[in-house]
C-alpha cells in the first residue's frame, strides 16, 4: 500500500481549477503581447496610409504601451507568488506532485512574461526613435 491518499472530488475540483488558472495565466502574457504588436504596426501603417497625425498617434500607442507592460507586470508578479520560489528554495521542481507542477507552471508563466515584457518594449522602440512617416 502507499501513504497517499485519494483525493476527494472538492479537492480534484479545487486542482483543476487552479490549474486551469494557472493555464490562463501562461497564455495571457504573449497574448497581451501579440496584440499590442498588432495594435502598433497596424495603426502605424493605417495612419502611414491614410496620412492622419502620427503624432497623436504615437501617444496613443505609448499610453497603450505603459498599459500593455502594466498588465504584462502584473502577470509576472502572479506568476512569481504561484511559483513560490522565495519561500521554497526549490528552483527545479521535480516531483510529480500537484504542488510542483503547480509551482512549475507558475515558473512558466514567470518567464513567458520576462519574454513578452521584452517584446513589447522592442515593439515599442519604433514608436520613440522614428520620427514619421516618409
């Protein structure tokens, strides 16, 4: 016989939940990503296109910008608490436990935001350094 336990219903309902979280939280990071790299480079060639004012635009995208990495932030620190490496000393996690792969999809999500975080400034580079159409 083996010391686990089965676990109860509410707590596979409780797991899975948490899981499905945690999932959310590894794809929410590149998507804010990708669609800020959509928003940038489509409303710059719109606005290149049409020839509207590129400099209220480039506000708006650097407003949009601050918010993109404010939500980018926020994802990474939720990862960085999921991941509990400040408490558990455990960079590697590999048991097969609930608790590590919890722990592990926390460290994913952690580093998909240092990627996208990334990401977005480079995106936003053009926006800064580029002075208009032409």
């Amino acid at each position: 016989m083996t010391d686990e336990h089965q676990p109860r219903r509410d707590e596979d309902e409780r797991e899975f939940a948490e899981e499905q979280a945690s999932l959310f939280k590894i794809t929410l990071a590149p998507l804010i990503w990708a669609a800020h790299f959509v928003a940038c480079y489509g409303l710059v060639a719109v606005t290149c296109a049409k020839g509207w004012d590129i400099d209220a635009v480039r506000i708006g995208l650097l407003v949009f910008s601050a918010l993109s990495l404010g939500g980018i932030g926020w994802v990474g620190w939720a990862a960085w608490w999921q991941w509990n490496v400040s408490q558990t000393r455990d960079y590697v996690n590999r048991g097969g436990r609930a608790e590590d792969r919890h722990h592990f999809l926390g460290h994913a999500a952690f580093l998909l935001s240092i990627i996208s975080l990334i990401g977005v400034v480079f995106v936003s580079l053009p926006l800064v350094l580029i002075g208009g159409c032409q």
